[in-house]
C-alpha cells in the first residue's frame, strides 16, 4: 500500500494554531478542544511526517527547524484551502472553467446571449466556434467541455444528444405584437418574417 503523501488539513489547522500560540491550554481553547486531544494531534502528525515539530522542553514551546517549513508553507495551505471553499460556496459563479463550443448556427442566433449569461456564473470562459463537423472533432479530442449544435457527426456512446428546445417551433416577436386568432394569422406571421430553424 503506498504511503499517504499528503497533510491533513484538521491536524495542519492545529498544529498552525499551536505554532502561533505556543502553549497547548490555550490552543485547546481556541481549538474548542481539550489539551490532550491538541496534544495527540500534534504527535499524530509528527508521526506521519516522521519529523519532531516542536521542542517541548521549553516554554513556551519553540519550533523545530521543519516546523518552521511547516509553519510558513502551511499557513499557505490553508488560505488556499479556505479559497477553496469560498470559491465552492459561491452560487453566483458554480463553474470554475467551461470550454464552450457553438456551431455557426447557435454562435450567430442564441450565442451572444448565452455567453453573456456564461460569463456570470463562471471563472473563466473559453469559447470556439465553427463549422458542426470540426467542432464535433474538437469535442472528441477533448479541446471543448460541451458542444451546441443543431446535430453531432459522430456516435459514439461516451457522448449525449441532448435536445436543446423540446418545442416543434419557437417563435421570438417583439413585445406588443399581436397574439394569433387563427391558423391563417399565423401563416401570414411566418411567411413575412425570417425564421430560424435550429433543431429537427
């Protein structure tokens, strides 16, 4: 079985708060802990190191010289840590990256509005698009997270089709335009207005 080359972050948070305070009491009252459960936490770690982190001897207790790395190199760790969490946390960005790739079709009809809204809930955006055929190449070779496109020229069972309306039509009018009394009206409407037909 292969050794665990990582550092506990709950024994790291300890030993960082032994190592600013100095004396096992008050770090278990800052921890919310008894001294003892500070003290094998500490040990525990040690072990796992298999280095000695702090001169016990003395009061208050002093580091060691990894200790020291430990310290400066892990107060690093744990702000990265509590990013990360941050980062989890926030609903307003819930993606970190997305590599997004549109169709000629969907970059010129909904993709302006899309990569908008995109941009909002992401930390970082990258976006492609082109003819379906070279972007469906571009999703296979893993060069794109997801692809839109009216249809995908390949199967393969790794990848979903995944319909983007459900609707036969949708039809996009200015506000105030009047509703649709019949099938004539209707008629009428779509001969005298571009469509775009985007799904099957």
């Amino acid at each position: 079985m292969t050794e665990k080359k990582w550092i506990e972050t709950d024994l790291l948070r300890v030993f960082l708060i032994v190592s600013e305070v100095r004396y096992l009491k008050e770090a278990a009252h800052r921890l919310n802990q008894t001294p003892s459960a500070v003290s094998q936490s500490i040990k525990a770690l040690e072990e796992h190191l298999k280095v000695k982190l702090f001169e016990r001897d003395s009061r208050p207790m002093t580091l060691t010289g990894p200790g020291r790395r430990l310290y400066s190199q892990g107060q690093e760790l744990m702000r990265l840590s509590e990013s990360l969490y941050d980062e989890i946390q926030d609903e307003s960005k819930n993606l970190s990256s997305l590599r997004l790739g549109l169709s000629e079709s969907a970059a010129g009809s909904y993709g302006p509005w899309l990569i908008s809204d995109l941009k909002e809930k992401t930390h970082e955006l990258e976006v492609q698009s082109g003819l379906t055929y070279p972007m469906s190449r571009a999703l296979q070779a893993d060069k794109i997270d997801i692809l839109l496109s009216p249809e995908g020229l390949f199967e393969n069972n790794s990848f979903e089709r995944l319909d983007l309306l459900e609707e036969d039509f949708l039809i996009i009018v200015k506000k105030g335009t009047k509703t649709f009394t019949s099938l004539n009206e209707f008629q009428q409407f779509a001969f005298s207005h571009p469509l775009i037909e985007y799904n099957k």
